[in-house]
C-alpha cells in the first residue's frame, strides 16, 4: 500500500532545471518539457492560467503544474514527485532533501516554517522540495523568492490580524442581530454595524431577496464581485469579507429565496486561528448559550433554532479564516433531507459530531437528518477517511473540548475480543496504540492536524499486519470520555462496533440518545422517543414562502 516517491527522477529534473536557460515566459514551458522528454503541454480546460504537462516519472499521477501570471509570466512549476495521497509524507520529504543534498549541494533554507524541506537557489531558478500529503519539486523565479515576496508574506500577517480584531468586534452585533427580539441587537455605530444588522434582519424570515442583498452590500459599503452562478462577495475595507450565496434552480423547491446563506469571513494568521477562533466561540455562547452540536472538519459549532441555523468554523490552511454562517433552518432542512437520496454521488461534509448534552442539544436538533457516509470498499480507501477524520479530531477537539471532553476510538475486528488499534484526543495531545504481532506500541503526539495523519498511518500497519481480507472485516468505537457529552457519530468509514469492545472501561460513557435521522440509500430511518421508524423516500411538498 505503500508509495515511494521517484527520487532518481527528481533529482533528473532538479538537475535539469538547474541548468536550464530560464526566461520565465510561457514559452519556457515547451522548451523545458522538451528538454526533459516530457508530453506536450495543455492549458486547463477551466483556467487560463494553469498549463499542465504529463511527465515521466515513475508513479501513478505524473503531472507538472505551470501556473502563468496576467502578464504571460511563469509564476511557478509543480512537479509532482509521487501520488496521492502518499503514506507518511513527512518521511519521505525527508528521504527526498537527503537524496538531493549531496547533488545540489546545503540548502539556502527550508521550505516549510517548520524547517521541513529544501530550497536552492541558483542564478535562474530557485529549487524547492517541499510536501503536505504529497512530496513536490517547486521551480520558481528568483525575483519573486527575494525579499519583496517575504515583506509581502509580513503585510498580509498583519492586515490579517487587523481583520481577526475587526471579526471579533464585530461578532456580537451579528450574532445580537440575528435572533432580533428573542436575544436582543445593538444599536450600530458604524456603518458596518449598520450592515450586520441588515445581515441579521434578514434571517427571521429566510426570504433574502435580491434587493435585500443589494441594500445589505450597500450598507456594508463595498461592491461585491460575482463569484460565480450569482454569488457574490466584497471585501470591506477592515478585510472583512461578506459572501451571499445564490440559490440554484433546483434549491428553489426547498423554500429558499434568492440567496441561501450568508456568510461572514475573516482571513487571519494560521498560527492564531485557533486563539481567534477561541475568542470568536465565547462571544458566540454568551449570547447563543452553548452549541447544540460540535464536531470536524474545520472545527464547527451550530446553533439550530426554529428561524435561524447559525454555524461558525475556522479553516486552518495558508490561508486560514473565520466563518459565521446564517441559513434558514427549514429549508436547509428540506436539503438535507432529499440531498443524499437524489444525489448518487453526495458526500456528507461532516466527519464527525457531538453534542454537549443530550438533554440540552435533542430538543434542538430533533428530526433534523443526518446522512452517514459509505465505508471503505478498500484499504487505500480507508486509509484516506482515517486520515482525513484523524487529522480533524487532532485539530479540532483542542479548541472543542469544552463540548466533547476527551475522545477516545478504537478499531477492531469484528466479533473479536481486543483490539488493533485504539487511542485518544485531547487538547495537550494525542495517543495511539498498536497492537501488531500481540506486541503492544504507544506513541503520543502534540496536538494538530499533521500528528493526526501520523496516527492513521500507524493505525493503518496494524490493521496491515492483522492480514484481513478487506475493511468489512472491522469494527469501530469512538466515545467522549466524561458526560454528559456524547459522539454522535464519526465517520472511519468502517461499521460502528454493536458494543465498545476495545475501549478500556474508563474510556466508556454509553451511546448517544440524541432524537436525529439517519438517511441510508432510498430509506429514512428517524429516531423517535429512542425507537427506530422506517421512512419510505422522501416525497415532499415543503411550504412556499412569500417573494
């Protein structure tokens, strides 16, 4: 299951590129693919600005990437030096620059801020071997690797701190605003005040006509640009981003108006995302009370009243950022509801949830449907789902804990005492532990997103080592450590365990009790008073509201 990267191939290229006579003009990329023996180059079907070239080297998705600036300029060239997603990434990073470093020589600096990679620079070009779940050779042009790119790097840490404040300021109006009388608004006292109380008049009623989105973008004083299919979004000059998302054609039926949602955006620096996002949940819960449901990706709390769904998440990448979002509760209900039934190819966006309380949270959130996601068909397949929701509780229970308590997860086979591999997620770090061989082996991590991958690769060598026929053949656990709150699901891609065989005794705390519905092929299956009913498919007239 394993893949190696091609290193004898990239040092080829790394080499090649190093010697290579680069102007940075677009025509550089048919002289270099054909100093290389690569195939002809082709611009991207959707984007201009992207040229792609097949190349030779030796794994299964061989493809450079040359990204072209407005001017005709190579902006710079990814070379993808093995497929996705590739099994411990850091390591093989590592193996590469080792390969490398006696070819091209110490490196100028690391790729990462976190010291990982390599770079070299030469006259014409500069080097970078770097990685996330993937390991890539970067060329780039050396005047946009100097200084003003770095200045550049500074300016927008800062402008993105100066919004992070902005989106806090401002959160209690928005969030004040929303319910209207139920919690009670502040009176504006700046334009943008102004503009979130717009924001949140709007939501009782759902409507969200298109002259009710004009005059919220004309009290928010900045122009929105069309992002597409009618979407729009402005950029106030705070850094403040306000999105309205458009309804399509076929959301109509469900009661939208116009627009479906509102979203307000903050881009803040990835190091304080989740100080941010700290501050950005208390001011939340002192005027929402606590989230009736929390869970991953992307670290998200939702309230669910009878107008108004209200959900704040961050996104921890380059470019990390703040959302709120208003929905309509009713008709993205309806959504949620036919969505999985009449989409063949729908995927849940969530990879796990809990609630605080149960007694608190199933008032909240009874009847509304939930949509499990598939199991792995295949190890690789499994794999990719451990990483994925691994690497969501690493990073998002730290700032959840509040609502979740320590997680605790075990995978096992199936009608089998024991385990293969179990651990825990908690805000000072995580655990795992194998069981490969009958010999047991313990590691722990630091909290984030990367540690999480780490725990699914080793994970996945004890399920490799226990020589299964496929993931049919496991089961899973996974529970919060302290009541009252309660795992309301997580998404393995494995069938959950009929018991929590696996889980030492300390790590149990009973199943969830939470009133929900869970939508599976063409059946619904609603809980109800804790008794499962059978729901035939969806066929629904939802109620027409007023334009």
């Amino acid at each position: 299951m394993s893949v190696r990267v091609d290193i004898p191939g990239a040092l080829r290229i790394a080499l090649a590129a190093a010697e290579f006579d680069w102007t940075w003009s677009a025509r550089d990329i048919t002289r270099f693919a054909a100093a290389v023996g690569w195939s002809e180059p082709a611009p991207d079907d959707e984007d201009s600005s992207v040229i792609y070239v097949v190349t030779d080297l030796d794994h299964e998705d061989p493809i450079a990437m040359f990204g072209i600036d407005e001017h005709g300029e190579i902006i710079l060239a990814t070379v993808l030096l093995a497929n996705l997603p590739l099994r411990r990434p850091a390591a093989a990073l590592a193996d590469t620059v080792a390969a490398l470093l006696p070819h091209l020589g110490p490196s100028a600096s690391p790729a990462h801020d976190d010291g990982t990679g390599a770079a070299w620079v030469r006259p014409r070009v500069v080097l970078k071997v770097s990685g996330g779940e993937t390991v890539e050779l970067v060329l780039q042009n050396p005047a946009r690797w100097h200084a003003p790119e770095q200045e550049r790097l500074r300016e927008i840490t800062s402008e993105h701190e100066r919004a992070g404040e902005e989106f806090l300021e401002h959160l209690n109006t928005v969030i004040g605003s929303n319910l209207g009388d139920r919690l009670g608004s502040e009176s504006g006292r700046s334009k943008l005040r102004d503009t979130l109380n717009v924001f949140g008049r709007r939501s009782g009623r759902g409507i969200w006509s298109q002259r009710d989105i004009d005059d919220l973008y004309e009290a928010f004083r900045a122009r929105p640009d069309d992002m597409g299919e009618g979407s729009l979004m402005a950029v106030h000059e705070s850094g403040l981003g306000l999105i309205a998302a458009k309804t399509y054609e076929n959301q109509e039926r469900y009661g939208y108006g116009e627009y479906c949602e509102l979203r307000y955006v903050a881009f803040v620096p990835p190091e304080t995302a989740d100080s941010f996002y700290r501050r950005a949940l208390a001011v939340c819960v002192e005027r929402l009370g606590d989230p009736h449901m929390v869970g991953g990706p992307n670290a998200f709390a939702l309230w669910r009243f009878e107008d108004d769904t209200i959900k704040l998440t961050r996104t921890l990448d380059s470019d990390a950022r703040l959302h709120v979002s208003l929905k309509p509760t009713q008709p993205s209900d309806w959504e949620q509801r036919v969505n999985p039934q009449s989409d063949p190819e729908f995927e849940p966006p969530d990879l796990w949830r809990g609630v605080p309380d149960t007694q608190y949270s199933g008032p909240a959130l009874a009847g509304l449907l939930f949509s499990p996601g598939e199991d792995a068909d295949d190890w690789m397949e499994l794999y990719k789902m451990l990483r994925a929701v691994f690497a969501s509780l690493a990073a998002d229970v730290p700032v959840l804990h509040r609502y979740t308590s320590d997680i605790s997860w075990s995978i096992a086979e199936a009608d089998e005492a024991g385990f293969l591999a179990r651990g825990q997620f908690s805000p000072d770090g995580c655990t795992v532990e194998t069981m490969i061989h009958g010999r047991t082996h313990t590691q722990r991590f630091p909290p984030g997103g990367s540690n999480g991958i780490e725990m699914a690769e080793l994970t996945m060598d004890a399920v490799e080592a226990a020589n299964l026929n496929s993931p049919a053949d496991l089961r899973y656990s996974a529970r919060a450590t302290q009541a009252p709150h309660q795992i309301m699901d997580a998404h393995f891609g494995l069938e959950e365990a009929d018991d929590d065989a696996g889980l030492s005794p300390s790590q149990w705390r009973g199943r969830p009790q939470v009133e929900h519905a869970y939508v599976k092929s063409e059946t619904t299956y609603e809980i109800v008073d804790g008794e499962l009913h059978e729901i035939s498919r969806v066929d629904f007239d939802p109620p027409k509201r007023a334009r």
